[in-house]
C-alpha cells in the first residue's frame, strides 16, 4: 500500500517544513527525506522538532511522528490518500 500525502493549506509552516511534512506523512523515514531533499538527516530532524512545535504536538510523545500527521490533517493542512 502507497500512501500519499498532499499539503493543501500551509499557514503555518515554512515552504520546506511543508515538504518534510508531505513525506513524513508519507510514511517516509529520516533518512529517505533527506536524501528525497538533499539535506542532512540532523536538518530533517530540525524540521520535524519545529513542525511538532507548530502543531502544538509535544516531540517527547511516544509516537510525535503520528500526532502530527493526525494534527495536520485534522487542521486541514495534508491530505492523505492511499
């Protein structure tokens, strides 16, 4: 199963963590982003910490990777399909 994500209304994150969130929504790893990007995995990790912030999702939370899909998608800024 493919999932795709699709950022459709980016208030609040800058154009790159609107990109890291499309592929962690996707189901994509730190490493995979990074590459997918041309940044270093370290500058993914940066970006995810701000995107939790953004979403008010706490990066201590056992799964902040889920939290934020499910926040953004409950915010209206992914769309996911599969």
């Amino acid at each position: 199963m493919k999932i795709k994500a699709k950022l459709v209304n980016n208030e609040v994150l800058t154009a790159r963590e609107g990109e890291v969130l499309e592929l962690i929504c996707s189901a994509k790893n730190d490493k995979t982003i990074a590459r997918m990007l041309g940044i270093s995995a370290k500058m993914v990790e940066a970006h995810s910490s701000r995107i939790y912030e953004k979403l008010n999702v706490r990066n201590a939370e056992t799964n902040a990777r889920c939290a934020a899909i499910s926040a953004s998608v409950a915010r209206g800024i992914v769309r996911i399909s599969i």
